[in-house]
C-alpha cells in the first residue's frame, strides 16, 4: 500500500515540479531494481572485457613483449571497481528493509542505494571505454647477450692501456671511427666485448651494437644482426629498402657505438645502413681487423690501436688459469713454464694449449714441449707459425679419431649445429659401431661437449642454444689446413675454385669438396671425383647464375654426402640418381620442383628438404625403404604430401614437419584423396623423434602417439610456431568441442619438459592433475594454462599427486597460470 502511495506522490511530483520528481523517482521501488539490474549486467561486460584483454596481456607476455603501463592500470582500476560493485550487489536486501513496525519502507536506504547503483554504472561504462586501447604491448630490445659479461676478459696491464686508448678515443668529438688490428687469436673481440661493456656502464652511448661481420660479408645477415639487438622488424625485401629502415632506426639514437668485429675487406655502411660521418654526428664506430691495411686504407678508420702479445708474466698466470694451479709443483712447474713460453703470449695457443694438457701426466707434458718446439709445416698466411703449432697440438691431443674427424668436419664444412653435424656424421659413417639415429645424436652432444670443454669449440652466444656452436675463426683456419693436408678437402671460394678445376689429376684424390658463398658459375659439365665423399655447395642467394649440368655427378660414384643450399634448380640432376652409395641428401632452401629423381637412391638414410619451396612431395620418396630421417622443416609452399608414401618408410626413426610447413592432412586415405592422413604415423615402427604441426584436430586420429618417442615437438590446434624450441620435448594443445583431455594424450607423451594447454575448463583440472601423475612429471620445466576462470578444486590426497608434487617441487617448475590451478598442482605442506 505504501509504494502505491508513493507512485502516485511521485506522478503528481513529476508534473508539478520537474527538479524534485528526478529526486523523488530513487524512492520508487520499480526505479531502484532498475538501476540495480543495470548496474550487474555491466559488471558483467566489465568482467568479460577484463578476461578478455587479460589474455592478450599473457599472450603478448608470452611473445617476449612488455606490456603498457596503461593497460596494467586499467586492468588493476577495473579489479578494483568489480569488487566495489559486487560488494554493493550484496546489500540489496538492506533495501526492502521496513519502518514504523513494517507498515512503510525506508524510503532513505532505498534512495541512497538507488543513487549509489546509478552511480557504479556509469564509473563501470566509463572503465569500459577507456579500456578501448590501441595496443596493449610492444617490442622490447633485448639485452645484448654477449655484452652482459665478460668472462674471458683478463685486465692485465698491457691490455689496459690499450682499453683506456680506445675509452678517451671514443670521448672525443673529432673521432667517429677507430679499430683495433692484430694476428688471428690475439683477443680482440674480447676487448672489442670489454670496450662495449665499458662504454654501456659509463654511459657513453644511448646504445651500443656488437655485430660480428667475418670473412664473408653477408649483408642481409648483418642487417638482421642489428635489427634483432634493436628489437626491429625489417619488412622489405631488398637490402636496399632494409638499409633504410635500418638507418632511419639508428638516427633515432642520439648517440650510438656500433662495434663491428672481424673486418676483412671494405664494408658498405650505406648498403648496410649504418648512419655515419656527417649523416650523424653521434654515431661512432670501433672496427677490429687482422690487417691494419683493411682499417687505413679500406675502412679510412681514423684512430688505430695495435694489440699485441701477452706479457711473459701475463701469459703465465693465464697459462695457469687454464691448466689448473696444480703445475706450480716442483714436478710440473719447469715443463709447464717451458710450454707456457712456446705460445708465445698468444692468447688463443695459451688457452688451447693449457686445456688440452689440464691433469695429464709428467710425460705429457714432455712430449707436447717437445712437439711445440719443432718446426711448423705450415705456411698459412693469417696464422703465427706458433699459435699454428699451438692449436694442431691440441688437435693431436684429441682422444680418439672419431674426435678429429669431426673437429675437422666442422672445422672444413663450417657446420654449427647438433643436427647439421649428425647427418653429416652418419652420411659420412664417422660413428663406430653406431646405427640408430638417437645413439649417434647422444654421440654427437657428447662429441661436442669434449670439443667445447677442450676449447676449440665455442658456446654459440647469438642463440643462446645448446644445440648449436661455433668456432674461432684462427682454430677453423687450421682445422681447414689439417684436413687438407691429411685427408685431401678441398675448401675454396670463387676465386681459387677457377684454378682448381684446371688440375685434374689434383680434383681425383679430393675426399671432400666444399664451396662455400659461390657467386659465379663455376661448375665443370662433369666432375671427376672417384674419391670424392661429400660434396657442399652453398650459393650467394642475391647474385649467384650457378648451375648444375644434368651429368655432374655422374663421376662421383663413391659420394656418401651431398648438401647443396640455396641452389636455384627446376629439377634435380639425373645423374644423381646414379650415386648408389649416397647415404646424405641435404637440399636446404633451394628453389626446386621436381625431386622424383631421389626414388633411385635405394640406399639413402637421410633426407633433408629444409625450407626448399616445393609444392608437392615426389611419391618417389616411398622408394626409399632405408630412409632414417626425413626433414620438411619450413616448406611453407609444401601443400601435397601422396596417400601411403609417408607409411613405407618403415624404418624412418626422425620425422620433421613442423616451423608451418605441411599441413593439410587427410581424415583417412580413400580413393579420390590426394593427401596422406597422420594414421600413416602408426606404421613407422621406428619413430623416435617427431616434429608435427596438427591445424585441422579433426584429421587426429586417436592414439596417434607413441610412449617410445624420446624427442618430440607437436602442436595441435591453431599456435604460431616458435623459431627457438625450449626443450627437446615440447607439447602444445588446443582444447575444445572436439578435442580434450580425456582423449589421453598426455599419458601418451612420456617425459614432457614444456607443456602449453589453451582452453582448459574448470572440469579439466582435476582430469590434468591425474594425467600429469600418470605420464611422470620429473621431467616438466614448464607449464603454461590457459582458460576460464574458475575456483581451485580441492587437491586430492593421494600418493599419486603427492609424488607428483614433490617432482614438479625439484624440478623447478615453472607455472604461467591465469585460471589458478596452482593449488590443485602443490598440495600444502
């Protein structure tokens, strides 16, 4: 009775006086549900644009970007602002209470909460629209790796003065380029390193840029060097439309030093795009060079720094260093000194040298003594005879032949990867008694950690990747001169190869033939090589006309290796069909439309089209019955893969068809199909490593995959491929009407390191907890969930999850969670 009353109060308000029936209209029951209703339907848009832009905040978190302060403040605002409103929400039963013994409402609750809901809504759709961004996240340069330290730098005196020479250099205003020149080995990238930390810490430059240039220019390759240290995206295709974002990039920096180590001819700044001289005041330049000749005259560097050898007292506390304080024993101590003399106080033979004789034996040492002191064979150019000695010396140390043999294979081939180097292993048979794909990759990673650890190989810095390494370049020139001369390789650039051909009798002993940067057509009709065991050409992609007759090699009969990259070819030469003993095919990045001539290699083991822009894949390749591993890696044009050629290949062990390559796979192979379906998997029986990349989830046939593959890295669903895997066991899954968790493929995946899951429901916890269990989960190093927000479900207390959580607890796991399942994973203690 009383709201009627008040409805008609309002009414006869509403006419009469206009400003008071605004007022008066909170006091009607109907206009307070109203305002309330209001008031939760924007809470909930509000909660939803929240969910909603907080998964583009973890996306872009997991892309490397920062994220904008803007959007953090927005999302805290908006958490901020549901909890007012929800808080409100809750005191809707304070509104219906009574007054005068329950006969009236109370009119002031109701007008004030009325008000009060009014108000939430309109501070609610104001968040709202100011959550309209832009953007929400951007690029971040990274820091520079190998500027963050610099371990291999020794602050001895001699190198001191040269280091505060280049400090005060770099300070004055008439300087905008200076280098440092001195023999292979000598340390000038570590100093060139310690200059730019220097230069960093003092604040001398807004920014520093450390780009190695070596030997062979490559110009794209150095333009992606400082693109990538300026978290710039390069979008052209010339290097000339490169140069100038490139350019325009650099100017921005007020003060630059950009360090360019390893010059050896005359580099192109306006071709690269390095701004310089009067096209910018602040930008410096600091240029390391053998030759004090390619800094004057080629580069016209204005200010040079000759950096020679260590001090005898230098040299012998970094001989010490290196070989362990043990040789200052009376035993040791005037062999060791006697050897530390031998090197010469070059750096690069004291490090090698040193590590090479780290805890051996009196008698050792003797004979290394007596080895650095005969004459040196060598006539190499760029190499001190003594630091030539040096480093053959650490290379005759070596344990075993199987070492050597893949020392110079990397030294002579310029290989700098763990796969690179295992299909040249195998191709070649460098691995004794070894015929399984996955022991001679454990063969290769040890091989390679002995070589790393005895210092001729080197961490590779740019990725950051243990599968990947390098090699200074004074240690790869005599690794080119120790194979030469003992086993016969051939390495040569455009220039010599021309001279080469012309010897005959010289071409029929090569027992390896590689040509690396080839950018003229210096291919004979035919090539006799009866010897010949590999065979590697890689072409400058911009300027090359090489070609390849069809009978080239049809005189290399013995060839176990074949890596050919960046060819442009219509089609493979016939006359390879003819190489029966040919164990390797490596065809990376080439430009190819028929391969049907690899059907006639019935022996080959390894088949590598790697980035090749090829359409279809021949069904010749069924044929090859002994074929081990087959790569597809990055065949972004591959749209054809036959029906039942991928099923006889029963003995491949390594399938790779991942970096958004093939994926269009068939549900099931019938008549009229023109694709092979993932059902072929199951009939390689061998399968120990896969790489695959699953779109379509309706085309995932159930139990696809095995408990035996020991490296893996699938994704299914619609993921972007990343360029750097993080672990050799990688699964990534979408989740939806389709697929789930149910369908096992968790269990399925034994020893997962880096697990992703997109569009997990709150059902789903409980159901990957058990799953976790079941696979084990002392391997996983990474875990990142995402989907709808939901409560934590009470963990169970079994021993199973209890096990589970104590292995993810050692483990150091890490946990990227935006519907808290953390609590479900780690049961309290």
């Amino acid at each position: 009775m009383a709201d009627i009353i008040l409805s008609v109060i309002v009414e006869a308000a509403k006419c009469l006086a206009p400003p008071i029936y605004r007022q008066m209209s909170y006091l009607r029951k109907s206009k307070y549900t109203s305002n309330l209703q209001n008031l939760k339907t924007e809470v909930g848009n509000l909660e939803a644009e929240r969910v909603s832009k907080q998964r583009e905040v973890d996306e872009a978190k997991r892309r490397g970007e920062e994220i904008e302060k803007y959007v953090e403040k927005w999302l805290a605002s908006v958490n901020g602002v549901i909890d007012e409103a929800e808080k409100f929400t809750g005191v809707d039963a304070r509104a219906n209470k009574r007054c005068f013994k329950g006969l009236c409402p109370n009119l002031k609750i109701r007008r004030r909460l009325s008000k009060e809901a009014e108000r939430q809504k309109e501070a609610i759709v104001k968040v709202r629209e100011a959550g309209r961004f832009d953007r929400i996240s951007y690029n971040i340069i990274p820091d520079d790796s190998l500027l963050l330290s610099n371990k291999d730098y020794e602050a001895f005196e001699s190198r001191m003065s040269t280091l505060n020479g280049i400090l005060d250099a770099l300070k004055n205003p008439d300087v905008n380029m200076l280098g440092i020149y001195g023999m292979g080995g000598i340390g000038k990238t570590t100093l060139a390193k310690e200059v730019a930390r220097k230069a960093e810490n003092e604040k001398l430059f807004d920014q520093v840029i450390f780009v190695e240039v070596s030997q062979i220019q490559d110009i794209r390759k150095i333009q992606g060097e400082f693109a990538d240290k300026l978290g710039l995206t390069l979008h052209e295709e010339t290097e000339s439309g490169r140069a100038r974002s490139l350019c325009n990039r650099l100017k921005k920096e007020k003060r630059i030093l950009v360090i360019l180590d390893n010059i050896w001819e005359n580099l192109d700044f306006q071709a690269v795009g390095i701004p310089h001289g009067d096209g910018h005041k602040g930008s410096k330049v600091l240029l390391t060079a053998r030759s004090l000749d390619v800094l004057s005259r080629k580069m016209d560097s204005q200010q040079n720094f000759s950096f020679g050898v260590l001090k005898e007292d230098e040299a012998w506390s970094l001989f010490k260093k290196m070989a362990g304080d043990y040789i200052e024993g009376s035993e040791f101590k005037w062999v060791a000194r006697e050897v530390a003399k031998e090197c010469a106080g070059l750096p690069v033979s004291i490090v090698t040298v040193a590590r090479a004789l780290r805890n051996k034996r009196l008698f050792e040492w003797k004979d290394a003594l007596e080895q650095l002191r005969r004459p040196s064979s060598t006539n190499f150019k760029d190499i001190q005879p003594t630091a030539y000695k040096a480093i053959e010396l650490s290379y005759v140390k070596l344990e075993g032949d199987e070492l050597k043999n893949i020392f110079l294979l990397i030294g002579y081939t310029a290989i700098a990867s763990i796969d690179d180097l295992l299909m040249f292993g195998m191709g070649l048979g460098l691995f004794q008694g070894i015929k399984r794909m996955e022991a001679a990759r454990a063969r290769v990673q040890t091989l390679v950690h002995k070589l790393k650890a005895s210092c001729m190989l080197l961490d590779d810095m740019t990725s950051g990747n243990e599968d990947y390494f390098s090699m200074h370049d004074v240690v790869r020139d005599v690794a080119i001169s120790i194979a030469s001369r003992e086993l016969n390789v051939f390495t040569a650039v455009d220039d010599v190869v021309d001279r080469e051909w012309s010897e005959a009798s010289a071409m029929k002993l090569y027992t390896s033939i590689v040509l690396p940067d080839v950018k003229t057509n210096v291919l004979p009709e035919v090539l006799e090589c009866p010897q010949l065991k590999l065979f590697h050409i890689r072409v400058d992609r911009e300027s090359s006309t090489l070609a390849i007759s069809d009978n080239f090699f049809s005189r290399m009969t013995q060839v176990r290796v074949i890596d050919l990259t960046c060819m442009n070819l219509l089609s493979l030469p016939s006359s390879l069909g003819l190489l029966t003993n040919l164990q390797t095919l490596c065809l990376y990045y080439c430009k190819l439309q028929d391969t049907s001539v690899v059907g006639d290699l019935k022996n080959l083991e390894i088949l590598c089209l790697r980035g090749c822009d090829i359409t279809q894949l021949a069904v010749q390749v069924g044929q090859l019955t002994q074929l081990k591993l087959l790569d597809l890696r990055n065949c972004f044009f591959l749209k054809v893969i036959p029906p039942n050629v991928l099923s006889k290949l029963s003995r491949l062990e390594e399938l790779y068809i991942g970096g958004d390559s093939f994926n269009k796979w068939e549900v099931e192979v019938v008549d009229g199909v023109k694709n092979a379906s993932l059902d072929e998997l199951k009939h390689l029986p061998n399968l120990t490593s896969l790489e695959l990349q699953i779109k379509d989830v309706d085309t995932l046939p159930r139990g696809l995959f095995f408990k035996k593959l020991e490296r893996f890295r699938i994704h299914i669903g619609g993921w972007l491929w990343r360029a750097v895997q993080k672990s050799c066991r990688e699964f990534r899954l979408k989740l939806n009407t389709k697929i789930c968790l149910k369908d096992g493929l968790i269990v399925q995946l034994q020893g997962i390191e880096d697990l992703e899951l997109s569009g997990l429901l709150e059902q789903d916890v409980n159901y990957l907890v058990n799953e976790l269990a079941k696979a084990g989960s002392s391997q996983l190093k990474h875990l990142s969930v995402l989907g709808l927000r939901a409560p934590a479900p009470n963990p169970t207390e079994s021993e199973r999850h209890k096990e589970l959580t104590n292995n993810m607890r050692l483990n150091g796991i890490i946990v990227e969670d935006n519907i808290n399942i953390s609590k479900a994973l780690f049961l309290e203690k």
